[in-house]
C-alpha cells in the first residue's frame, strides 16, 4: 500500500467534517485507563468503506511507544480484510486523518498515512485547548473523496456493577472436560462462563482454566468489536482473600487461573464441602452507535 504525493505532514483547520469516518469517544478516560490496565496499547475502530476497500482507525490514546509515540496520541489509517483482496494487491490513497476542535469548531486535518506523534498529551488533555472536553473526543478520516458518504459513530462505554454468582456442588464428581455456567444478561449482551475444572488440555502447567465468553455473538454485526472490563474470581470461603482477575477484551479469561494445588489445598478456602463459587463482575461494556453530526 503506498501513500500518493509527499510524505510531508501538513497540518490545517477546516468547516466541513469528514467525508467517510468520524469516530467520537466519551468517555475517552475510561478507555486510556481500560487499555493501560491490560497493557493494550490500541483500539481500532469499526470498519469503513470508502472508494471499494474496507478500513479502519486504530487509535492509540496514551501513544504508540514503538514507533516513538510515547507521550501523544498516536492515529493510523489501517487497511481491513487484506485477505481478500488479490495477490499482490496495492493501493495507492489520499487521505486525512482529523481531530475535531470543540472551541473553535473546526477539523484539524493531518495528511499523513499514519502519525505516531498526531498531537502530545499535554496538547490533547488541555481542555483550552479544545481537543478533549468533558471527558469527550471525537476523530476522524477521509479517503479520495470529500463528499460525506460514509458513517458516523459514537464509542461510550457504560459503567456497570453485575455480578453473576456460579456455585458449583459435586465438583469433585464432574468428569467433562469443561462446564458452562447458566446464561447471564449485562446490557443487552447474554454471557456465559466456561470453567475447566483440570485445565485446558494444551496447557503443560496444571492450574483450573476460567474464561468469559459472548453467548449471543452471532447477534452482532461480523465487523463490531464488543469491548467489556470485567472481573472474575474464585471465592475464599474462609476469608475475604478471593483470586481474581480483571481485564478488558471479547471473550477472554486465563487458562491457568488458579494452580489445582491451591485449589485442592483445604487451607486455601477455595474448595469446602466440595462446592467451588465462582463469580464474574461485569464492570463496564462498550456501546457502538450512530449518531447525527
């Protein structure tokens, strides 16, 4: 893929919007703390067209270290679904990439493929500045055309606080390799939780595997990412000393939650009377919508 005329950043402020993505975040906190949690440098965005290919930004909020972006907000244009495109593809672009200015309500428009050092923090975070307001940010991109014909989408994340107990009786007795929880709703999303009581198979370390898993995932549109910070735990049943875990993703968890000797250990708390509780804290989901400019 190859960027048409000088690779040259040039920098202006524009009216017009742009013509095929604007991606507005709130809060845009929320999410630099999610992926700093879980050492997740990037979000990318949902996918675009413009001009026959499929696209997609992917936003660094707290820099892109690798490529010296450590201190600003880092923002690429990423070219999607290479795998169907023909061998030897190349394509030659023209674009922009855009951070709006709420003060002066106008675009800043950068021209260039991708920018590890798209503004500084200190820029960015200073609401006088304009860029981040109440806690709200909005960004853009434009590919060859400048007639708006692409899609508009609004990226919040909704605080929860929903647990979902799972007691499990007779654990000594279960001879499956994994066993799921009933479903459980947070939002308009259905969850299950999937527990393997010896480990996952793959797994050389012998530790209890506990993952969070999408039930209705079919639901959703192929390209949406569903991005949600959740907690899960083993509960000690002598004390308050529970393990746990948290994390932002899709569907994840650990396959090497918990060492089966700990789990085994009767001082631990973990396993009494032969029952094991599990539960899973649903602490916040991503929401993707359209919205009008």
């Amino acid at each position: 893929m190859e960027e048409n005329g000088s690779s040259e950043v040039t920098r202006s402020l524009r009216d017009i919007p742009p013509s095929h993505y604007i991606f507005k975040i709130e809060p845009f906190s929320q999410l630099s703390k999610a992926l700093l949690d879980t050492e997740v440098q990037s979000y990318e965005s949902d996918i675009f067209q413009a001009t026959d290919y499929k696209w997609r930004l992917s936003l660094y909020p707290n820099g892109d270290e690798k490529r010296n972006g450590k201190g600003y907000i880092s923002l690429y244009l990423v070219i999607a679904e290479t795998n169907k495109l023909p061998l030897g593809w190349e394509v030659n672009v023209n674009f922009k990439l855009f951070v709006y200015n709420q003060i002066q309500d106008k675009y800043l428009t950068i021209q260039e493929w991708g920018f590890p050092q798209l503004l500084s923090l200190t820029t960015f975070n200073d609401p006088s500045n304009g860029y981040l307001i109440g806690d709200k940010c909005m960004f853009g991109a434009e590919v060859f055309v400048l007639n708006y014909s692409g899609r508009a989408k609004f990226l919040s994340f909704k605080e929860l606080d929903i647990i979902h107990t799972w007691k499990i009786e007779n654990f000594s007795s279960l001879d499956a390799e994994y066993v799921v929880s009933d479903v459980f709703t947070a939002e308009s999303c259905k969850w299950i939780l999937c527990l393997y009581p010896k480990g996952c198979p793959e797994e050389k370390v012998k530790c209890l595997s506990l993952f969070l898993g999408l039930y209705n995932g079919e639901s959703f549109p192929p390209e949406r990412k569903l991005y949600a910070q959740y907690s899960l735990c083993i509960r000690n049943q002598h004390n308050d000393r529970s393990w746990f875990s948290t994390t932002l993703g899709d569907v994840c968890g650990e396959s090497t939650f918990l060492s089966l000797t700990d789990l085994h250990d009767s001082n631990k708390g973990f396993l009494v009377n032969d029952t094991l509780i599990v539960e899973c804290k649903v602490i916040a989901i991503s929401e993707v919508k359209n919205f009008d400019q």
